[in-house]
C-alpha cells in the first residue's frame, strides 16, 4: 500500500487535516485505533474560535454549524457570587465565538469522508511508525488480526495527548516541559436549558466552577474537584448544589436541576514537546502539546496546527519546496505558546490550588476586581479567548 501522507489518529486534528489535503488532491490514510461511535462519542471542546469555524467553512463542512452552533458575543466572570461581563464583540472588534460540540464537529468531519474519497480505518491495532528519519517512512497496523503497512512521504502524527506518534521521536532531540495541575473538572451534561445565554466561569472560595451549554436545551457543566475524587460521592444532588454555591446567587436563580446523562473527571495538564516535527513525522494536536480547558484552546490549537501543516504539505506538493514545512514546527508553536500561557494563567486566576494561602486567595480577588474595571485588562482577556490572529507569528518570535 502506498499513500503521500500517512495521518494517525481520527480526532479534530486527523479528520480535519485529512479533509483539507484530500481537497488539495493529495492522498491520504487516516489511522484511528477506535471505533468511529467511542471518537464522536466523545464528550470533550464546546467553544470554537472563528479560526476553526472558518476552516470548517472553508471545507463546506459547516452548514449544520451554521444552523446548529450558537454564536456567542461575550461571556461573564463571577468572583464569590459577584459578577461581571466581558463584552467579546465590543473589545475585540466584533470577533466572537461559536459553541458548537466537539461531538458534532466529529459527526460533521466522518459525515463527509466517504463521499469524499476519504480513507479512515477504524479499530486500527498496534499502530507502529518506521523509518521516520528516512526520506521513505511506513506505518504498519494490524485489523481483524491481519497486518497492513502503508509507506508514504510523509506522517502526521495526531492522536493526542497518549499516542504513540511522539512516543517514536528518540528522547534526546525533544524538549518537554509540562506542568500538572493538582486537580481535575467533574462535568456534567444535562437535558435542561442552560442557567444563561452566555457561559459563566466562577472562581469562588469553594473552587472553579463554569456552566456552559450545548444547546438552548441541553446544559453543560463543570467544578473543580481532588484529582483522587471518587465520582460514585458526587450524586446528582450534590453537583447541582455545589455549581449552586460556587455561581452565585444570580445564577441558582435561573438554574434549571435534572439528572445528568454524562459524568466524568478530566485531569488538567499544561504540556509541549518541542519542536513538533522530527523527520518526516509532523505532530499536531493534543499529540503536540495539552492546555487546561478553562481558556477553550485545545480543540482551535489543534485546528490552526493542521491549517498550518496542510499549507506546508500543499506547498510542497506543488513546488517541491520544503522550506514551510522546515518552518511548521516555529510558526505553530508561536501560537501554542501563547494559548499555553493564556490558557495557564486563567486557570491561576479561576481555580483554587491546595497549597493556596489567603494571601493567594486576595490577589486572585484583586485581579478579579482589576479586570472588572480595567478596558485594558478586559481587551487582553477578551483577545486571547477568541483567539490571536494566525498571522504574523514569525515576526515576534524570540531569537
Ligand atoms: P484527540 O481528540 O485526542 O484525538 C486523537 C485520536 O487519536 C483519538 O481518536 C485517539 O483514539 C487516536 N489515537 C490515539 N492513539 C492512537 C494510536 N496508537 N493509533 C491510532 N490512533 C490513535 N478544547 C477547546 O478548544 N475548547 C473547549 O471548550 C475544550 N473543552 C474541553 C473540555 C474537556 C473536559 C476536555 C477533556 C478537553 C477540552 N478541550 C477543549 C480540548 C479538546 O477536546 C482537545 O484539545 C482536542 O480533542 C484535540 O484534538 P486532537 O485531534 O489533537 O486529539
Ligand atoms: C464546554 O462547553 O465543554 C467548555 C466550554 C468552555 C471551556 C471549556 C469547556 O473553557
């Protein structure tokens, strides 16, 4: 078997870097070790930025994300039950995001692949990548107890955060850096309406708490828990009452109870391997790099990653030039980068860490207090949340 770009994992990363090189009339094979309904089922990204709403635009992949997603102009902050907004739209000039289930960007993306020529194969076992450092790389994998290989010019490496793609790379020519943060999210979905037309991040003496919707009928919230917390000891009640305590009064006023259909803790982690790309391996996604999910970055990294590479492939493809695809691993770091620290510093400002002394507790209250009367302040949070423009990056990158 042959192909020009062998992609593993089916994820956002996989799927919509697959979409866009088959466009491009370039051949590709998508590797995805589970079955289609364990990816879509997967309850994880609710906000997308206008990047990736664009590239699914760009696609024709987003008719029903127009019908379906519910753009939003701002969100609120509540501080101890206090609360105030951040005006998006207002601060940014105009730019907004769009809430929209990373489940039905997954059912969008397989949807569409069959009519499109596109390749997936599901349930592919012992995934192996050989000869990355040569100019002719495989994959090999077993399926139904038979094995297959695939050699290609290239592979893309986005199967998240434990894959085995940067497992490939020899440890002594990437450099990790990681931070894990001493608690996880317990979320919760719910067939009831959402407590507020925009979402609400609440950093209260109890702990983080967020709620966020799916839809105008289906809710979806978040509390910050002990990373060993039993889920059997958070019943339905008990959620209900603590997002109650944390959100504030304005918030229970409005908050509509009823039993949860999904509930489950998520670890929160800060992590990139640099550089991104070792041979003829390109990694991109949750594969690359991880952010807390409090600034809503994982899932638009991973779309501006694959933007990024699929211009570099495309180009090359076309000139046989190989200089953007010497760059991939600079231009799409300058923007993790600054998702990271964003990402990191409004889980610092949100959550409450166990090592936390009062005088930690008050500073996080006087940047609260900051930012509710700081334009400034605001416009800098207001920025990175919808996302920094995917231009210019080279220009301010450290030497
Ligand atoms: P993944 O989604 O992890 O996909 C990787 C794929 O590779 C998987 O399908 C996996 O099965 C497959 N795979 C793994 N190993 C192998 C192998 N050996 N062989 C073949 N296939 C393999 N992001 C946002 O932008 N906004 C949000 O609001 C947001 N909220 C989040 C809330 C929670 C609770 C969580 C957990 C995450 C959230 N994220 C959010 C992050 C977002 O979900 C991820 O960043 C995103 O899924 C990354 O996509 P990916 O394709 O890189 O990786
Ligand atoms: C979600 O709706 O799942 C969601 C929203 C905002 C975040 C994280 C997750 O920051």
């Amino acid at each position: 078997m042959k192909t020009q770009v062998a992609i593993i994992g089916a994820g956002p990363a996989g799927m919509m870097l697959a979409h866009m090189l088959k466009r491009a009339g370039i051949d590709c094979l998508v590797l995805e070790r589970r079955d289609r309904a364990y990816v879509e089922g997967r309850v994880r990204a609710g906000v997308l930025e206008q990047t990736t709403v664009s590239i699914l635009e760009n696609l024709g992949l987003a008719d029903r994300l127009k019908r379906e997603g519910l753009p939003h102009d701002g969100f609120s902050i509540s501080c101890d039950g206090k609360q105030f907004r951040i005006d998006l739209a207002g601060l940014t000039s105009g730019s907004r995001v769009t809430v929209y289930g990373q489940q039905e960007v997954m059912k969008d993306l397989f949807d569409a692949a069959p009519a499109r020529g596109l390749d997936v194969v599901f349930d592919a076992e012992n995934v192996a990548l050989h000869d990355i450092d040569s100019s002719s790389p495989s994959v090999s994998w077993t399926k139904d107890g038979r094995s297959h290989r695939v050699a290609c010019a290239f592979i893309a490496g986005c199967d998240g955060y434990h894959g085995v793609s940067r497992a490939a790379i020899p440890a002594t020519v990437i450099s990790e850096h990681e931070k894990a943060y001493p608690f996880g999210w317990l979320g919760i979905l719910a067939e009831v309406p959402p407590c507020s037309h925009e979402l609400i991040y609440a950093s209260h003496e109890r702990g983080f708490a967020l709620a966020s919707m799916r839809s105008q009928s289906r809710s979806r919230y978040y509390i910050q828990v002990g990373l060993d917390e039993d889920i059997e000891a958070w019943p339905d009640d008990r959620v209900w009452d603590e997002l109650a305590a944390r959100l504030g009064p304005d918030a229970d006023a409005h908050m509509k109870r009823g039993p949860s259909f999904e509930k489950s803790v998520a670890p929160l982690r800060s992590y990139v391997c640099e550089p991104m790309r070792y041979g003829r391996l390109f990694l991109a996604g949750d594969a690359a790099h991880i952010v807390p999910p409090t600034g809503a970055k994982g899932l638009n990294l991973a779309s501006s990653d694959v933007l990024f590479l699929a211009e570099a492939l495309i180009t090359h493809n076309k000139t046989g030039s190989t200089s953007a695809l010497d760059e991939y691993s600079q231009r799409a770091l300058a923007r993790v980068w600054k998702a990271e620290r964003f990402s990191w510093w409004f889980t610092h400002l949100t959550h409450r860490f166990p090592t936390s002394t009062s005088l930690e507790r008050k500073l996080q209250i006087a940047e609260m207090d900051y930012l509710a009367g700081s334009v400034a302040a605001r416009t800098a949070l207001a920025e990175n949340y919808v996302g920094l423009p995917l231009a210019g990056e080279l220009h301010h990158r450290p030497r």
